[in-house]
C-alpha cells in the first residue's frame, strides 16, 4: 500500500509541474492564445488580448466572439466557427474590436477541443 501511496505522488508532482509548464507557455506567448465555449463566451485567455485589444482578462470572459468581430466579418467568421464541428480551422481573418472601438485584422486558426 505505501508503494502504491508513492507511485501515486510521483505521478500527482508529475502532473501538477506539467499543469504549471503549459500554463506558463500560455501565458507567455506573444500569440493570441484562448480557450472559448461552444457558446462563443471565453473560459481562458493569454495576456496577449489585453496587450492587444485592450480589455481586462475580466472584461473578456464577460464578452461573446461575436461582441468583438467587425460587423461586416461576422458572417464569414460563423460560417468558419460552424466548420469546427468536423475539421479544424486552418486560417481565419478577421477584424476584431479593441476597447476604444478601432479594429485590429488578426488571422487565426482554431482547433476543437476533444
């Protein structure tokens, strides 16, 4: 049973200090990094967005993808999120809305969570 008590820390410490390494690769990227709910609202984003666009970290998880998409890109880009279902997203463009309301052309790529 002790053994077994061991083994199962190592493999805990293991994983708490892979936990902390791809934390820290998200949050240092220089690329806008995020996780969003299939009903378009974020769970987490990297600092990168704020450096960016301007809204808090708070402020984000508050907003909708759609809140943020230039209006005139916003049916290209559901008709690109909506292709997620059954394939990654290779390359999108399009514009998204700071907090002083300018819009800044970013290109991206997207994967379904699995």
């Amino acid at each position: 049973a002790q053994q077994g008590l061991e083994r199962l820390k190592v493999l805990c410490d293991t994983l708490e200090s892979s936990d902390r390494t791809m934390q820290d690769f998200f949050d240092l990227s220089p690329d806008l990094l995020a996780v969003v709910h299939v009903d378009g609202f974020f769970i987490n984003v990297n600092p990168s967005w704020q450096k960016l666009l301007g809204w808090t970290e708070d402020e984000m998880y508050r907003l909708n993808w759609l809140q943020l998409v230039h209006p005139e890109d916003q049916a290209v880009f559901r008709e690109a999120i909506g292709r997620l279902v059954s394939h990654d997203l290779d390359r999108l463009v399009c514009r998204l809305r700071t907090k002083d309301g300018q819009y800044h052309t970013v290109e991206f790529s997207a994967t379904k969570w699995k």
